[in-house]
C-alpha cells in the first residue's frame, strides 16, 4: 500500500514540477539568489561526506539566507551551522504518504526560496517533495531517474568520491572551482 501511496505523491509532484518549470538564466538566478534551501542527506553515510562542505555554500552564497533543512536524527556540530538557519525535521514532520506534513511547510515555506538544493546522492521521497514544494525556480540534486522529471538541474559526477560531490555540484553551477 506505501508503496501505492508513493507512486501517486510521485506522480503529484512530476505535475507540480511541471507546472512550475519556465526557462529560465541559471547563471542571472543563481547570482541573484537571495533564499537557498538546502536538504541535507537523510543517510547517515552521505551526510558525513557532506558536512564538511557546508561552508562551500555560505562562500558561494555570501549575501543570501541560506536554510538548511536538517534530519532530526543525526548529529551535527553547531559550529557547521553557524550563519545557517536550520530547520530540523522528524517522524512527526513527514505524512503517511512521506511528503511533508503540512505544519512544516507552513514554517518552511513562510517565504519563497530562489534556488533549492538537495544533498541526497539516493533519492528521499521527502527531500524531493521540499525541494519541488519550496516553489524554487532552479530546483538542483544529483543525477537520479526519479529526479529527472522533478528538477531542472542536474548533476552527474559519475564515479567521484561521495566528499567531492558538493565540490563539484558548485562547480557546475557556477559558484567553484572544479575539484581536480
């Protein structure tokens, strides 16, 4: 029956998805961003690789709110989040279905994000639901089939170090240097 379930909230967001896909300067949008949302990694493997570069994100969005939505069940050091508003969710944030419960959208959406940016290397019905949800136009995670209907960029660094990959993800979007 999840699994049901799963496959209808897919479904809802690929239309979603649609419906807010217009063309767009990703070069202009990401210079004039001003409200990032960032999911971070549901798995405790990928979220270790990733922490590290959340710093990245702050230099290569220095003058925008960065919000990073953080799951409850892993620890990170405040000294990784300081100059982040940080959201953190749980069980209690998720619907029956895996999208996010209606309280935490209302709290995470108040306002409108320009660009969002999910950390998953796997794909996270829930992480994909936020970042289509949070209404931003350039919607960015790693290559995943399930993904390729939900956001308008994406990122393949095949065969990379799972460390590198925030690195590279900036890269392409303009906002580093390339991890040689």
């Amino acid at each position: 029956m999840k699994n049901l379930l799963e496959n209808i909230a897919l479904r809802q967001l690929r239309a979603k998805a649609q419906r807010q896909n217009s063309p767009l300067s990703f070069g202009d949008h990401f210079k004039d961003a001003n409200r990032v949302l960032i999911c971070m990694p549901v798995s405790a493997i990928e979220f270790k690789s990733m922490a590290h570069a959340i710093t990245l994100f702050r230099h290569s969005f220095p003058k925008a709110h960065i919000t990073l939505l953080h799951p409850q069940a892993i620890a990170v050091p405040a000294n990784l989040t300081l100059g982040f508003e940080v959201v953190v969710w749980g069980p209690g944030d998720v619907d029956r279905v895996g999208r996010p419960a209606k309280a935490l959208k209302s709290r995470l959406f108040a306002e409108s994000f320009d660009v969002a940016i999910d950390l998953n290397v796997s794909a996270h019905l829930f992480c994909m639901a936020v970042t289509v949800e949070s209404g931003a136009k350039v919607r960015v995670g790693f290559s995943h089939a399930e993904r390729s209907e939900l956001y308008n960029f994406l990122v393949r660094p095949e065969g990379e170090n799972i460390e590198r990959y925030p690195g590279i993800l900036l890269a392409y979007l303009g906002k580093g240097d390339r991890p040689s």
